[in-house]
C-alpha cells in the first residue's frame, strides 16, 4: 500500500514555468555576451524570458532585433525615457 502511494508521488512531479526578465539599458556589450549564455542555459527547461530595453541609444535595440528564440516570448522597448523595470 504505501509502496503505490510513493510511485504516484514520484511520477506526479510538474514542472514549474519560471518567467525570467532581462533587462538593458545601453549594455550592448555586456548584453551581446551574457544573453546568448543565458539563451543557451534555457534551451532544456520550461522557463520563459522577456527581454526590457529602457530606450536604449547604443545598438542594444538592433542587436535584440535579432534575437530568435523559443524562450524569448516577448521584448518590450520602451521609447521614452522612463524607466519600466
């Protein structure tokens, strides 16, 4: 009897949805190289990223412009200068 009821326990394990957000403000640097290691880090997981930018003037909008991702469910970029996040 208790045997059964630790088999259900194993196998009724859910796999939680972690939303991550990834926000940059004139980093393109930094975001050209954490960003693609953290893609790579969510390739096998069931989380799910935005990405902020907070108008930034740099090439940081077009380098996100470039991003195609599965785990990338939306980018935001905000046009005024207001800060979001």
């Amino acid at each position: 009897m208790f045997e059964n009821k630790s088999k259900l326990a194993r196998n009724d394990i859910r796999i939680k949805t972690v939303d991550i957000l990834y926000i940059t403000y004139n980093r393109s640097y930094y975001t050209k190289k954490t960003l693609p290691a953290l893609l790579k880090s969510l390739s096998n997981t069931s989380n799910n990223l935005t990405i902020v930018d907070n108008n930034s003037s740099d090439d940081t909008i077009e380098y996100l412009k470039t991003i195609n991702h599965p785990r990338v469910k939306n980018i935001i970029y905000n046009k005024k200068k207001l800060w979001s996040c």
